[in-house]
C-alpha cells in the first residue's frame, strides 16, 4: 500500500496542473503592449475580464491553461481603440436620419431628402452632414427648394460640422423665428428682408429645440447602431462630448443589461440643470461609464465661418466670427466647476477663442497642476499663446482628420500666415508630452485607422498632398497609437484601468489584418480589423 503513496501523489498534482486558471490565452501574435518601454509580446492571457499576464508563449502556456485558446496566426495585436473626442449618441441618431455626407451640391442634398421622405411619411425630417465647402458653388444653400416640396412638413438639415443648419419655412413657423431677428452667439441669415433658413451656432436651437424628443425605443437604437459600427473599427471606448445628465441613467441601464458593452467618458453640455444634476450626485464611475466632466463651447467651426478669429477672416472683410456665450459665463463656470473638482472641456477653434479660453483656464489653475483640463479641437492658435498649454497642464484634444480635411480650403479662410499656427498637433504634443486623438465623429469618420494615417501621414484618403499638409507637424507612429489607447485613456483619468495592454488592466485589445506599425503610410487607411475584445469577450468578428 505504502508503494502506492508517490504514484497517487503524481497522479494528484497532474489533475491539479490541468486545472483551468484562465479565460482566454492569445498567442503567436505581434503584440503591441503600448506600456511606458513600448514593448511588445506574443501572448497575452485573461481571466475575469482583465489581463493576468501578457509575455512569450513559451512561459505562458506552461503556467496557465485557458479555457479558450485563440492562434492569432502572427496578427499584430493593440489595446482597444479609445476617441478622445466624439459624439456617439447624435450618430447613433444619424444612423436614422438622412445622410448627406458626400454630397456635391445642393441639388444632391435635396434629392437625398426627398428619397428618404418617401420612405418616412411622418413627423419632422432631420438631416446632417453637408458642407457646402465641397460644392462647386462654396455657398450656404437657400431654403426656396424645401420649402417648395415640403410646404407644411417641418425640415432640418445640420451641417457637417454641427455648428449651422438650414431649415424650411414650416420648421421656421414652428419656431417662431422671424427676418431680422438676432441671438448672441449666432446668427439668423436674413437677405434682403428674407429668411434663408441658414441658421448658424445658437440660431440652431431655437429651431431643434421644437423637435419632439425621440422615443426610449428610437434612443436604445441610436446607441447600439452606433456601438456596432464603432466595434467594427475597433473602438472601445468613445468620448461622448456634450450629452444632458438625462442620456446617464439610460446608457447605465443598457450597459447593466449587457446589451451596451461599449465604455463610454460621458461630458455633460454646459447648462444649468446638467451642472445641478452632477454637482449633487458626484461624478459618475463604473467600469463602463465614467461621468466627471462638462463640454463647453466657447465658439463655433471654421468651416462655417462661426470660429472666433482675433482678425477678420480672408475670405469675408469685417467679420471674425463671434463666442457663443459671453467672457464672464466661461469665467464662471471655470471657477464653479474647479471648485467642485470636475474636468472642464472646451470647444476652440479659432485663435480668439482659444486666447480667451487658455487664459480664462491659466487664471483658475494657475500653473502646473493635474486637473486634466481640456481644449478640445485647440484648431487655429496664436503663436504666442500656444505655451499656456505647457504652463497650465491644460491637454489639447485633436482630431488629425480636422486637417486633411480643412486643408482644402483653410488657407483661403485664415491667409497662409496664419495657417502655419494652425493643426500644429506636433508643436502641442511637446507642450505637455502627451496628446489624446479622436475624430469628432460624425464630423469626421469613425474610423481610428483615418486617425493614425491623417497623424503620421497628414493627407487625405486620396494621398494629397504629396509631401503631406504641413508634415512638420506630423506624428509618429508611436505617438499615433499612444494617442488613440494610452494618452486617450489618460485625458479621461482611465490610464490604470485601459489605454496599455498589461496584467490588471482591461482585457480590451483590437486584432488587424495588418502592422499599422510596419506598413507602408499608403496602405494604413486599407487597414482592418479582424476582431474586436472587450473584457476578453469577442464583440465583433469579421467574418
């Protein structure tokens, strides 16, 4: 009996070595860690949703045994894609409107409209995505066409960048909105005693303001369209920037069903009620949600012509464009939300705004400090100014296809001068060392691979230009990838919990049919995704 002591002790601590002690093991991949050293690994294992280990397979499959092993074949392997700027849910929302992304004209406009009138009879029609700068006639449309097919039923359309829209004369009734009536902040075109539906910055609200609320049902849709889609170009986490404390408790409740998996950093809209709301709750935090910041807008978009310029635009003599709150408003909602201990985000886009903005946020952190506080787009920057980033620890908060897509036409807006101190992603990423990446979605396409190639590249989808747009300022491909994982997470006060592929962390990681660190800057746009993980759970699978 004695003899059969050792033979049943082996036998024991076999079964025991056989015991599952991990989820899921990823092996023979290129695997970019994005840590501080920027190694990589060619294995990575995950139990509970996080990552135990990440190293050689060698090591790994001898300590741990996975209850799934997945053969990546040599894939290159990145932590989960994070926008640093987007609006999610209003593209969940344009998912189910018309689209009119692309069009050449306005005739194409209109068209698009009436096809999809057709499709649906009822209720307001609302649309976005156009921009007359892609037109052969660079003009705002007049509303004479809506008004003709749409006599009675109410029409909207946004442009592409949010900051106008035109609509038809029956949503102008609806409104209120009569010839020569002003609004601090915006404007209501009026041509010759007429109106021509061009609404711009806060002229716009006072029309969407008289659309019916969508449905709980249409709501739920517009979240999970927009989750398929980013999940399809390996977006885990998405900023969405200027949602009312209301959109909290829904996006809450779907992530706690399991039908939302996607993380989401949600920035409150600066208004009353959202600052009562967070001031008395505190900040919001779950694993997939993260409310603690308020987006403000302190002007309107170059495109438009609603950024605020320090001198007249090229392009029009004696206009410079307009803020669209006043000097003392952002004055006081720096102090109050300092003083609550909330991150602050603010819209910028010309120089003007950026001035008042950078200096308002110097005077209230004054100097180093690790608030985190926000310039989102920072787009056009007096040269001088662009140091009170570094001094403050304020972060810039870009989006690379902001450039290759305005270069067409911002030099003619701002002069050649004062273009060069312009998208100078380089030049704010040595201000504090780090720079967080996003697209500003639907704005720009979801795509983070458009991102990185726009970053490292500087041109469009074309190749143009040859040399790249203003290449000093290009990226490298390693600031890239920080910039939409690691630096991301970081704008959000996430980075010990994703943005870098490492034990405790999140087991979110995007596979790619290809090495956006290896291949050629032309083929990063071909570039797609194979799988999407978030948690260590596959949520998209090209198939």
């Amino acid at each position: 009996m004695k003899k059969l002591w050792p033979a049943l002790l082996l036998f024991a601590v076999a079964c025991k070595q056989k015991e599952y002690n991990a989820d899921l093991l990823v092996k023979n991949a290129v695997i970019y860690t994005v840590d501080s050293s920027f190694t990589t690994a060619n294995t990575i294992v995950v139990k509970g949703g996080k990552i135990l280990a990440v190293g050689d397979a060698d090591t790994l499959e001898q300590k741990y045994l996975a209850n799934e092993v997945v053969d990546a074949k040599g894939a290159a392997i990145y932590p989960g894609f994070i926008d640093a700027h987007a609006h999610f849910y209003d593209y969940g929302l344009g998912l189910q409107e018309v689209n009119l992304v692309g069009t050449h004209s306005w005739n194409e406009a209109v068209d698009s409209v009436q096809t999809y009138s057709v499709r649906n009879t009822d209720g307001w029609i609302i649309g976005q995505g156009w921009d007359q700068n892609h037109w052969a006639l660079k003009q705002f449309p007049n509303k004479a066409k809506l008004d003709s097919l749409f006599p009675v039923r109410p029409v909207i359309l946004s442009r592409v960048d949010g900051h106008a829209a035109i609509a038809n004369q029956a949503a102008l009734n609806i409104a209120g909105v009569k010839p020569g009536q002003t609004i601090n902040g915006g404007e209501i075109e009026t041509i010759n005693g007429k109106l021509t539906g061009i609404l711009i910055d806060n002229a716009v609200g006072i029309v969407t303001r008289k659309i019916p609320e969508p449905s709980a049902q249409v709501v739920e849709d517009a979240l999970l369209a927009a989750q398929k889609n980013c999940f399809a170009v390996g977006l885990t986490t998405v900023d969405d920037c200027g949602l009312p404390y209301t959109m909290v408790s829904t996006i809450a409740e779907l992530q706690h069903k399991g039908s939302l998996k996607m993380r989401m950093y949600v920035m409150l809209a600066d208004r009353e009620e959202n600052y009562e709301y967070l001031f008395k709750h505190g900040a919001y935090k779950t694993p997939g949600l993260n409310v603690r910041a308020f987006k403000v807008f302190a002007d309107g978009a170059l495109g438009s012509k609603g950024a605020c310029l320090l001198q007249p635009y090229n392009d029009q003599k004696n206009w410079k464009g307009f803020l669209l709150s006043s000097q003392k408003h952002f004055e006081e909602v720096a102090k109050k939300i300092y003083d609550k201990g909330f991150q602050m985000a603010t819209h910028a886009i010309g120089d003007s705004a950026n001035r008042v903005m950078l200096k308002i946020y110097a005077s209230v952190l004054n100097g180093k400090n690790d608030r985190r506080w926000r310039i989102e787009h920072a787009q056009v920057l007096s040269p001088q100014d662009i140091k009170l980033f570094g001094e403050n620890s304020i972060i810039p908060s870009v989006q690379p296809t902001h450039a290759t897509s305005d270069m067409y036409w911002a030099g003619k807006r701002l002069g050649e001068g004062r273009l060069k101190s312009a998208y100078v992603y380089k030049q704010l990423l040595k201000q504090n060392g780090w720079l967080p990446l996003g697209t500003d979605f639907p704005v720009e396409n979801i795509n983070p691979m458009y991102t990185f190639y726009a970053a490292v590249e500087r041109k469009d989808l074309k190749g143009f230009p040859e040399g790249g747009f203003q290449p000093e300022n290009a990226l490298t491909r390693t600031e890239a990838l920080r910039g939409i994982t690691i630096w991301a997470a970081k704008a959000n006060f996430e980075e010990k919990e994703k943005g870098s592929l490492e034990p405790g962390k999140y087991a979110d990681f995007v596979i790619l049919d290809q090495d956006i660190m290896k291949i050629k800057g032309a083929e990063l746009p071909k570039v797609k995704v194979t799988s999407t993980y978030i948690n260590g759970v596959k949520v998209y699978d090209k198939k």
